[in-house]
C-alpha cells in the first residue's frame, strides 16, 4: 500500500464537487488527466492500493441502472482505501414516499464524506450540492453531463494521440439523448480538438453548433477526416418516439464496420462508451479489432474515477483542515 501516489500539481483543485466538464478550466482538466495518469503508472509498477482515502466514506447513490460506471467507482474507492456504500432506487425507501432529497441526506447521516450520483433527472446532483455538505461527483445526470465518461475518453484518446490541439474527434450517433457527447464535446474543445458531431437529423440537437461543433449528417463524408471516431450508443430508453426508420437503416448509414474501416485513416482510433450494440453502431469485428479502444476505455475509467474521487477528498481535507 503506497502513501503517496499524486501528479504535480500546476494547478491546485478547488472544488467540492464534480458536475460536469462545462464549467471546468482546461487547467482542471488536465489536473484530473495527470492524476489519472499517475495512478496508471503506479498500477503498471505493482502498486495498486494506496491509502489517499483512508478513513473516508463514499456512497454510490444510483438511481438508475447501471453496470460499469458502478463497478469502477466502488473499486476506484477501494483502491484508495475508502469504505463504500451502495444504494440501489430498487427496493430503497423511495417506494415507500421517502424523496429524493431525504433518502440523501440521510445516507449522509451515517458520516458519508463523498457521494457519487446518477440519476434519471438533469440537474439532481447539483440539487443535491444545495442540501449536503458532503462532496457531489455526477455519475450522469438525464441528458445532461456523464463527467467521468468524458474524461476517461479524452483520457483514452490522449493516452495514444499526446496532444489534441487540431485533432479531429467525429462524436457519431444519438447526440440528442447523450449526456456522454454533452461531457466529450466540453472536454474535447477545451484541450483544442476539431469536434464533429454526426447523426440523422432528428437525432442532432437544434442550434448545437453555437458549442463550436460541427454538424455532418453522414458518416462517410467525414471519415477520413477523423482522427478519432466515438460511437455513442442509441439510448433507445430514453428516446420517445421514432427517430429514424429501421435499426438497419441506422447500422447502414451509421455504423461502423469493415468497410468503413478499410476507407478511415489508417491510425483512426475507435471509441465505444458501451454498453455497446454489436450489429448496431459497430459490427463485432471493428468492436474487437486492432482500432478498438473500448477495453482500453473501461481499464481507464477505474484510474479517471481514483483521480476525481481523489482531488475530491483532498479539497474536502484541506477546508476541514
């Protein structure tokens, strides 16, 4: 178990909280990416505990289902020596009319120092900020922002890529229900990417150029263009409505495969927040080819997440202190 395992820091963290990348500095951002990038290094050492988080608590409050983000926060909590709660909506206290707010407030009763939350709602981590003492870490709010998501694949890309600065980073798919594209394209523009977002029409949202994007509505015409393709899922559960005609219309026009592929840069790297739909946004063998940065992404996100709860803890020390 290590004492220490921290980047320099140019740039102190001043924040109690964590809610999106919208309001972060590029200074921040960096600051979270180097730490992230620390802790990986320690781990290809053989040092994978570290005592920064020693007789600190974090929650994970997750009102919606969830698999990876879950997972990698709890360990990214252990393997920095914190006790963990977990809450699940299922079966909780909310059947019974307890609010939002209160079910929060009393998982704070019990001396929670951190607390990680998902939720349906955009906008509830930040409710929470205004109740709680405890620190607030977004594990993605409705639409809104998924910080960590954005961060480990800007931490992904940048692992192989070095610098961003003109980089062409395609955002393809269902951008309109994302809070993952949301997060990327803050993140993206901040570090001086060139960010493309790619869709059908009804899936782009109106007037999202004025976040410096660029719109295209086929995948072929910017292909070899980009340095960087991020294929977001379809959130068929969040969608109302029919958004284009046919999910093989869809992979057609949108999908990445073989072919696709074969006329990209040779270099392109290939993102997948996952869960991902094989057949849909990305056939099997681009998933599990030489592109295919998806297990890269997943193995990032547990260094991404030690990094924000981190940052978190300390700042939370230092007012106390």
């Amino acid at each position: 178990m290590t004492e220490m395992a921290t980047a320099t820091e140019s740039t102190s963290w001043q924040r109690r909280d964590l809610l999106g990348l919208q309001h972060l500095s590029r200074e921040e951002i960096e600051l979270i990416l180097d730490q992230a990038a620390e802790f990986k290094r320690h781990q290809l050492e053989g040092h994978t505990k570290h005592n920064l988080l020693a007789g600190m608590t974090v929650a994970n409050l997750f009102f919606e289902p969830s698999t990876r983000t879950k997972t990698s926060f709890s360990l990214a909590a252990k393997r920095l020596s914190a006790d963990t709660v977990d809450f699940s909506a299922s079966g909780s206290s909310l059947s019974k009319g307890e609010t939002f707010i209160d079910t929060a407030l009393t998982i704070q009763a019990m001396g929670i120092d951190l607390m990680v939350v998902r939720h349906s709602s955009a906008g509830a981590p930040q409710l929470l900020t205004k109740y709680l003492n405890c620190g607030i870490l977004n594990a993605g709010d409705g639409t809104h922002e998924h910080p960590t998501q954005g961060l480990l694949d800007i931490f992904t890309v940048r692992e192989q890529l070095r610098d961003l600065t003109g980089k062409t980073i395609t955002l393809v798919g269902d951008i309109k229900h994302s809070r993952v594209a949301r997060s990327n394209i803050w993140g993206l523009k901040k570090l001086g990417a060139r960010v493309i977002v790619c869709g059908p029409p009804t899936l782009i949202p109106p007037h999202i150029e004025k976040l410096g994007v660029e719109v295209a509505h086929k995948l072929d015409e910017v292909l070899e263009q980009s340095d960087v393709i991020n294929l977001l899922r379809v959130q068929f559960e969040r969608q109302r409505g029919a958004f284009f005609p046919s999910i093989a219309e869809y992979a057609h026009l949108f999908g990445m495969n073989r072919d696709r592929i074969r006329r990209a840069k040779d270099n392109v790297l290939i993102l997948a927040p996952g869960p991902i739909n094989r057949g849909v946004e990305i056939t099997p063998d681009v998933a599990d080819g030489p592109h295919s940065q998806i297990l890269h992404q997943v193995t990032n996100g547990l260094f991404v997440r030690m990094s924000c709860l981190y940052l978190l803890a300390k700042f939370a020390k230092e007012s106390r202190a």
